[in-house]
C-alpha cells in the first residue's frame, strides 16, 4: 500500500491488478493457489510466508 501511495497510485486498484497478474500467472505456470477466503485470520507474517512459499513455485525469471 505504501508503495502505491508513494507513486500516486490508488492503492485498491494497485493491489487488485497485483493480485489479478499474481493468479494469471500462478495458473500459466501450474501453481495451485490456495483458497483465500481462509487467509482472513492469517498474521501478517504468517500471510508474508504464504506469499513467499507461492512465489517460490514459480520461475525466476517469470517475477522480474
């Protein structure tokens, strides 16, 4: 959120296109993604970790 602030960006729509791009993505490369409407009691540490673990599955070259 803060880095869209930062680029006078509105940070709903920033995080929602981020999301969009992210489930595009995890499905071309054959990511399972989890269900979601879980996370909602999820740390933020917990949620980073999630995120982290995901973008391990995909190739390195694919989040440049």
């Amino acid at each position: 959120m803060a880095n869209a602030k930062r680029h006078q960006l509105e940070p709903f729509a920033y995080v929602r296109d981020l999301l969009v791009k992210m489930s595009f993505l995890w499905a071309e490369c054959g990511v399972d993604i989890p269900n979601f409407t879980d996370s909602s009691d999820l740390t933020g540490t917990e949620f980073r970790q999630l995120g982290k673990s995901l973008a391990r599955k995909l190739p390195q070259d694919s989040l440049t």
